[in-house]
C-alpha cells in the first residue's frame, strides 16, 4: 500500500533540488508528480498525468453510483409495471442497473475532464500564483523518513495532506 505526500513548493529551481533529493532516496521518478500554472516549463520533471489534474475518476465513481441508483428504480418500474403484452424477468431489474450504472460513468467522466481535481482544490489559489505542488507516492513504510527528509533539506517546501493512492501498484 502507498501513501500520497502533497508538498507546495516555492519555485521550479526548488522542484529540481527536491526532484534530486528524492532521486537520492530511492524514490522512483515515476512516483513524483509536478503540477504547475499552465505555461511553466517543468524541463525534466515527472509532470501530473491528466488523470491526477482533472476530475475524471471522480466523476466516473459518482456518475457510476448515481446512474446504478437510477437504473435499479428504474428496472424495478418497468419490472413491476411491463408494458401490455409483454412479460419480463427479474433479470431486467439487473440489466437496466448496469446498463444504466455504465452510462452514468461514462457520462460523468466526460465531464470531469473538464473540471480541475476536486482533491487538489486547496492548492489551486498557490499554483495560479506560480508556485509548484509535488505529489509523491511512498509505500507506507516511507512516509515518516521522506517527510523528514523533505522537512528538514528544503525548509521553504510546506508540507499538505497525505492520502492513500488506490489501486496500491509498484
């Protein structure tokens, strides 16, 4: 299982040094994640995928619950009230729930693409104003030795919330 460290940092040439320490600790380049004002070039530094920058998953999980919701009244209406001459199965109720689950996800999830990520809603006033957030994934193990070591090499870095990163890959 990994643990997601969120740190706001001051400026690019602070992101490198943090990005060569890290590198130093045997963190992985593809577990740090830099998000920054559009525009800034990050050279070299691992940049957030458009996973972690929009609301996409998200936005699939609801539309996934809300559209189940709605297909399961729904399958239960028709169930209970077919039209005349036709005679369903208890199996409607469970095709109309995962039919309607599926186009909710995917309805949802069209429209967090277009919508900032929701988790990253505290850091979006600091990163208009051209400072830089760095998301690191450390196994659970880690996460007291990295924030050490990040707290006291780079005193300018603030540290933000840590969450659990689901599915836990390598």
């Amino acid at each position: 299982m990994k643990r997601r460290l969120y740190f706001l940092l001051p400026d690019i040439v602070s992101a490198r040094k943090i990005a060569d320490d890290l590198l130093l600790a045997r963190v992985d380049d593809r577990h740090m994640h830099f998000l920054a004002q559009r525009g800034t070039d990050l050279g070299e530094l691992h940049e957030a995928s458009f996973l972690q920058k929009t609301d996409l998953v998200h936005g699939a999980e609801v539309g996934l619950a809300i559209g189940g919701c709605g297909g399961f009244l729904l399958g239960v209406f028709v169930f209970l009230m077919p039209p005349e001459g036709v005679t369903l199965q208890l199996v409607t109720v469970l095709i109309t729930t995962l039919a309607a689950a599926f186009l909710g996800a995917w309805i949802a999830s069209l429209a967090g693409t277009a919508v900032p990520n929701s988790r990253l809603k505290l850091y979006q006033e600091d990163i208009a104003h051209g400072k830089i957030l760095l998301m690191v994934d450390i196994p659970v193990g880690r996460v007291e030795e990295i924030r050490k070591l990040i707290s006291n090499t780079h005193p300018e870095a603030s540290a933000g919330r840590m969450e659990a990163t689901l599915p836990a890959f390598p």
